[in-house]
C-alpha cells in the first residue's frame, strides 16, 4: 500500500476544536457501528474496483480516479500547450460547468491575480488567457471581442473549446461566433487557431470536424470521467500548461498532488489520515443526525472560484432523490460581513466547511507606529497573513461559540501540488457521501454503478431540451 509520507512536503489535514466537537450529533453504539460498518463496506468496493482495472472504472464513471497514472495522455498536454504557447498571444478557454469552473480556479489560484494586465514580455511572452462560453449573455463576450480586437489580437488567438459531447449550446454558440470574428479579422481558416478537448468518439460534433479538417490540437475527455470530476486531466491541465512559466514543472506537481490524495484515499477507512472517509462521515452525520441542510463552504482566501467549482461538485453529485445539503460557498473574512451575522443569528439549519491555508505566498506587512490608535493597533507591524488566520482563528472560535458545528479542512500551502491534492480529496469525500446515500442504488432497489447519480445529472437535460424548443420557436 503507497505510504503517504513519502510526498512529506505535502500538508492536508482535518482539525476540530473541542468546541466544535461537543456540536457534532452524537450516535447510539447500534448507528455508529451501521455507519462504520457502511464505510468498510464502501473502502473495499472502491478497493475491489480498482483491482479490476481500467474498462470497470470507465463503466462505473470512475476513470477519473486514476487518470492521474497516464503519463502518455500528460504528454499529450505538454505537446498541445507547446504548440498553442508558440501560435497565440491570446487564448480563450471556451466552456460550461466542469469545462470551465476547474480551470478558472486553476488558474486564479496559480497565476497572478492580474495576469492578464501585464505586457506580454512580463509575463514571459506567454499568451494572455480568457475564459467564455458560460452564458447566452452577449455582454462578457462582446467585451472580450472588443478587448482582443483593440488590441489587434484576433489573427495570434487560439481558441479552447472544452465539450464532452461537443454540442453544448452556450460552449458552441460562443466558439462559433469568435469562429466567425477569427475569419472577419483575415484567419484563413480558423480551425488552425482551434483545439478541442472533447470525447474521443463520433458522437462528439468537434471530434467529427477534427477528422474533416484538423484542429490545431485535440485531446480526449474519456469515458468515465465527468465534467465536475474532470479537472485534475486535460480539461484542467491544458489551460495551466499555457500559462504555467515551466509547463513541465507545474504539471509534475499538480499530478504530486494528484497522486498524494490517491494515496491517502487508499489506506483503510478509518485511518485519520484518510481524509475523503472522515469528511464524507462528517457531512453525512450533520446532514442525516444532525438534521443540518445547508453546507457552508468558507474558503478563507480571496479565491472565489474554488467555492464555484465546489458549489458545482456537491450540488450535481449529492443532491438527488430529495436528499443532499445546499452549498453556499464563501470566501473569508469577506464573507464575515455578508453571511456571518446570518450563520450565528438566523435559523439552525447550517454547519461550516472552512479551508485555511498555512502558506498563503508572498506576504504584505501592515505598517507600524501610524498614530491610527484604536482597534488598529492589534494588526501594526504584523503580516497580512498572520491577521488572515487570525481572522479565520476567530471566527471558528465564534462560530463554534454560538453552536455553529464546524470543520478545517488545512491546507500547507498555496500552490500546484496542494491544490490538485485538494480538488481530488473534495472529490473522493463525494465518491464516498454518494455511496453513504445509496446513489448506486437504482430506483428499482437493485445496485448499478453504471448509473449511479453521483457521477450523473439527469436534472440538468430538461432545460436543455426546452431552452431548443424555446429558440426554434424564434426562427
């Protein structure tokens, strides 16, 4: 079994006060041996899975779990981010949900907040990066035209269209529009300036045009690998290799990271470092004993996206046959003068994921001596980070104060490898919470992970098919 210890420069972990603990709902020696003996259950059928290979992780939806493990689809990333780096100046990642919310994150994590805002040669001559597709609203996207345009960009922009199926409306409407915008601006023949990652099949329109006349580049979304569970492979990877100073770098240690939360999700059910078991535990006693409904996702940094992105996991994973927590995802401390006062003194119905990062980066000193006087005084000459855990100290302290039930998810430090390690371990705690909820259970009482709801999103396809029927009606 891998021995987690060896990647020792990595630091994920799950802390609770005893304040917090003493709000967790406590259960009869008969409900927590049916729990433990559930998730025993659950760790040897991931484990029975796994030896059977990769076809039975492709049929059950899993393949995601162990595509970390294929260098050649890696390199794959490598040759097209190379060729994209030495075509564009500008690209522009094109896609919806899973095809769009990792990448963000990614890349608001990874990158400099203002990356975009800095000449190209600052940035090492790597291209400028975008991201649309992700509405019907014209506004972004004009914008994004106007601003390629003043800048005389369209004829140096590659575009990264990121569609499974390869016919998603929002996702292909955007893409065929900057098409058409490539072509006005003298592109000869846009599909040169266009990369897909896509199914590798002939149900996907943008696999079919590849092998008509081919993209500048194409790579696979495979079978058994959903969009939500899909940033960690070349959904994610390609736009990080782009704008990565050392592609190769970045994606060894995003596939670290990758492998270090495999290696956790590996070892027995109760061990405390398993972390997907015991917040999967966590989440499923608050929202079943503790009769909590809503999860509150407080990632103390200003990364907005990666509540977005998790706001999308839990939701279309969890949420199914009426059961599952609504997810509210905030950022800290801003949250605390937005939803705060609602947590402690609105209805009792919440319980608090929060995310401290030990390492946050280069740090700011807040200045000393200033004669601000007052409250003030406690943050001169301190570091900005030092104040943001405090922040968070303190309102873990007073959350838990008025019987707020809460969970750190601590993490050692702000880059690639933490960060891929998180994405997996968030997605493995849902792996296990759908099985705690029976989601491979079909509605006949017969279990048939081909189609569990965990992995699935049958609500998601009526607005699909009626926003068709809306527009036909247009014409």
């Amino acid at each position: 079994m891998p021995d987690p210890s060896n990647a020792s420069s990595l630091t994920i972990r799950l802390e609770s006060s005893p304040e917090a603990e003493r709000l967790n709902p406590v259960l009869s020696p008969e409900l927590r041996g049916e729990l433990e003996n559930r998730l025993a259950a659950i760790h040897r059928y991931f484990q029975e899975e796994r030896d059977r290979g990769e076809e039975t992780l492709k049929e059950h939806l899993r393949f995601w779990s162990v595509t970390h493990q294929r260098e050649e689809d890696q390199q794959a990333v490598l040759e097209v981010a190379r060729s994209v780096r030495e075509t564009a100046k500008a690209v522009v990642v094109v896609g919806i949900g899973g095809s769009d919310l990792a990448a963000r994150v990614i890349h608001d994590v990874l990158d400099h907040p203002y990356y975009n805002g800095f000449p190209p040669e600052e940035r090492g001559g790597r291209p400028a990066l975008y991201f649309t597709g992700n509405t019907f609203d014209p506004k972004s996207l004009r914008g994004l035209m106007d601003t390629l345009k003043a800048q005389d960009l369209f004829r140096e922009t590659v575009v990264i269209v990121v569609s499974k199926s390869g016919t998603t409306g929002e996702t292909i409407a955007s893409a065929l529009i900057l098409a058409e915008a490539m072509q006005e601006a003298g592109v000869e023949e846009w599909r040169s300036r266009f990369v897909a990652v896509t199914g590798q099949n002939d149900k996907s329109v943008l696999y079919r045009m590849n092998a008509e006349t081919p993209f500048l580049g194409i790579l696979p979304i495979h079978e058994g690998v959903g969009g939500r569970f899909s940033g960690h492979t070349e959904v994610g990877l390609l736009p990080m290799a782009v704008t990565a100073p050392d592609p190769e770098a970045r994606l060894s240690e995003a596939m670290k990271g990758v492998a270090f939360a495999d290696d956790l999700f590996l070892l027995p059910w109760d061990d405390e470092r398993n972390l997907a078991y015991r917040l999967a535990e966590w989440l499923h006693m608050q929202e079943v004993w503790g009769r909590k409904d809503t999860l509150v996702f407080y990632n103390y940094t200003s990364d907005k996206s990666l509540g977005e992105w998790f706001l999308q996991l839990y939701s279309e994973s969890i949420q199914e046959r009426g059961g599952g927590m609504d997810v509210i995802p905030v950022i800290g401390p801003t949250g605390n003068h937005s939803i705060l006062n609602g947590i402690v003194r609105g209805p009792r119905n919440k319980v608090i994921l929060f995310l401290g990062w030990d390492d946050l980066g280069e740090d700011l000193t807040i200045p000393g001596d200033t004669g601000i006087g007052g409250e003030m005084e406690a943050f001169e000459r301190l570091g900005m980070a030092q104040v943001q855990a405090a922040s968070l100290k303190g309102t873990m302290e007073d959350v838990s104060a008025n019987g707020v039930p809460n969970l750190l998810l601590r993490i050692g430090k702000r880059d690639t490898a933490h960060l891929f390690g998180l994405f997996r371990i968030l997605m493995d705690a849902i792996a296990v919470k759908g099985k705690l909820q029976h989601l491979d259970v079909s509605d006949a009482g017969e279990i048939d992970p081909t189609q569990e709801l965990t992995y699935l999103q049958h609500g998601v396809e009526g607005y699909k098919k009626r926003t068709r029927e809306q527009a036909s009606k247009m014409h």
